[in-house]
C-alpha cells in the first residue's frame, strides 16, 4: 500500500525532499497547479488523481466535516513550527501509523505531541 500526498502551497517545498527520502510518493501543489487555487479546487484535484492533501490549513478538515465527503483524505500539521526540519520526524512517523487510514478516506490531525484520527465521512 503506497498513498500519494500532494503538499498545500502553505507548506514549505522542502517537505518534498524530506518525505521522498523516506519513500513517500509526492507532490507540491506548485509543481501541480496555479498556486493562487482555492481550497477546494486543490481538494477536487487530490480527489480525482487519488492523492491525500497534506496541508497547515485547518479549512481541509472543515471542508470534509461540512461535506461529509469520503475523500480526499487530508493529513493536517498543526504548530507554530510546521518545517520540516521541526516536525519532519513527527509527521513521518504518523504517515507510517495511520497510511491504512489514509488509503481508506480519513483526516489525520498530527502536532508535536500527537495524532489523531478520525475516519471519513466525518
């Protein structure tokens, strides 16, 4: 089971480098569409090319709660550090612990002390 994350415009670019080294599969929404897009345009695009949104943006996770929508999945950092360099080991450790339920349609909400995770629909 391999997820693909494509990484909000809030998020540094540098969060390629690390989560590819640790053989994740992703994207920065840059590199994939205009990065004026709004959230939801972001969340359309995730949904049809099967990727999960990693994002800072608490708006996701409303979006999925106001929607009940299955998908996408979104994996949300929360801190006032979210670099990579600061929460990198954190954050893969949570893709490691809950990809199942990413694969599967979830939001995962992780900060410097821990995840949580809440299955889709919300």
């Amino acid at each position: 089971m391999s997820i693909q994350l494509v990484i909000d415009m809030n998020l540094s670019p540098d969060w390629v480098d690390l989560l590819s080294k640790h053989a994740w599969r992703c994207t920065h929404w840059s590199t994939n569409g205009d990065p004026r897009a709004t959230d939801s345009e972001i969340m359309g695009w995730a949904r049809k090319n099967d990727h999960v949104v990693f994002t800072h943006d608490l708006d996701f996770g409303t979006m999925l709660a106001v929607t009940h929508a299955s998908g996408p999945s979104v994996i949300q950092v929360r801190g006032q550090n979210v670099l990579p360099d600061h929460m990198g080991s954190i954050v893969l450790a949570a893709l490691k612990q809950h990809e199942r339920d990413l694969a599967a349609g979830a939001l995962v909400v992780v900060d410097e002390s821990k995840s949580r995770v809440r299955v889709l629909p919300l």
